[in-house]
C-alpha cells in the first residue's frame, strides 16, 4: 500500500512518460526492419487521424514472430485498419494465410489497396464485416493464431465463439488489454469489458495465459492440447 502520494504507480507521470516514450522508441529501433508494403501501410496511415491504430513495428513483430515460431497457416485478425498487422503476419512464411476483419468499409477499401501488388497480398483476405457476424456465420472455423485488436465494448458478446476460432495448440493474441490504462479502475464499457475478458480466460482451464506489460498490454493465451 503506497505510503504517500509519491510511492503512487502515476506519480511524476510527465516524467516518466518521456522515459516510457525513449525506452519504446529504443525497442523499435532494435526490432527488425518493416517489410516494404507494412512500411508503406504505416506511411499512409500517418495522414488518417486515427493512424495510432496502426500496431507498430514492435507489436507487429511479436505478432510475426508468434506465426512464424508456431508454424501457423491459418490466421485470423479482429480489426484491421489499414492492414499493417495483417501484412506483418502474412510476412512471417510463405505457407501462412490470414483472413483479416474490418467493419468500416472505407478502412477495408484502403486496406486492400495498399495491400494489392505487395508479396503478401494473395494471402491477405480483408473481409468487411463486424467480428460477432462473422463469428456467428462461421462456427466451425479454426485458426493456428488468432489477433483481437477491434473494439472492446461488446467483448464478452464474443466471448465463447472467439474462443472457439483458436484450434487446439493455438494462441490468441489481444491487444490493448490494459486499455489505456483502465482496467485498474474500470468505468467505460470497453473498460469493465476488457477487466471481465481478462479474468474470465485466466480461470478458463484450456488456457495458459500471460498479460505482457508492453504498449497497451499484450494478453498471449496458449489454447492447451487435450486439456
């Protein structure tokens, strides 16, 4: 228990931002270079006022990383914007399909835009749908790697049919699983959504799960073979 106000988790925060800022910028500039199309993708999405979606090299990544160690073909992702993550996936080997979706029609336009000629864009399916139809309409679907970085709002609606898209020796990959920091006194849907997922799949006895303090928090869950 902090004894004074300075021993709080946010105390000096415009300190310690700049610190966390440097420290963000060190790890990017230590990862591995972009692929041409994802360095394209975040280019353009610089112009858009919402271009902080794009995940980034570092969290992008982790994500290729994940594919390419795993070995997974099949991979789908919940929100797309501008397809940066999706290409970085697509990226990991040549055997790795992803099917990606995006709710706004005009983000899965240029999605699919920047994504055509690239090296990657006949294993990049952008679909434009919202993740509970989908859901809904594919019951039986599996997949090697699943990434969640849509809205949160209606997280728990999803939640068993999300998932059950993760095979047996799959993973499931959440991003922005602190939300801004919320879920330490959660108020906003997205943020009492995000605290419920994330204690609902700890208990969930098929899962090994970890949440990553990277970024905006990074859940890794590891859907257990015969368990």
């Amino acid at each position: 228990m902090p004894d004074s106000a300075s021993d709080t988790p946010f105390a000096n925060k415009p300190w310690r931002d700049l610190v966390e800022k440097q420290l963000s910028d060190y790890c990017d500039s230590v990862t591995s270079n972009e692929p041409p199309v994802c360095r394209r993708i975040r280019e353009r999405a610089k112009q858009h006022p919402r271009g902080h979606w794009t995940t980034g090299p570092h969290i992008a990544t982790l994500l290729k990383l994940l594919v390419a160690m795993s070995g997974a073909r099949r991979v789908l992702e919940l929100g797309t914007f501008f397809g940066y993550s999706a290409a970085y996936m697509a990226s990991a080997h040549p055997d790795v399909h992803v099917t990606t979706l995006e709710f706004n029609a005009d983000n899965a336009r240029e999605a699919r835009a920047l994504l055509a000629n690239s090296r990657v864009a006949s294993r990049v399916d952008v679909v434009q749908t919202d993740a509970a139809t989908w859901l809904r309409a594919h019951p039986r679907e599996e997949f090697d790697l699943v990434f969640f970085d849509a809205t949160r709002r209606f997280l728990m609606e999803i939640y068993e049919p999300l998932l059950r898209t993760v095979r047996p020796g799959g993973v499931l990959v959440m991003d922005n699983s602190f939300v801004n920091g919320g879920v330490l006194s959660p108020s906003a849907p997205r943020e009492i959504a995000t605290v419920e997922f994330n204690a609902r799949l700890k208990q969930e006895p098929g899962f090994l799960t970890t949440l990553l303090p990277v970024r905006d928090g990074i859940l890794v869950a590891h859907r257990m073979r015969g368990a």
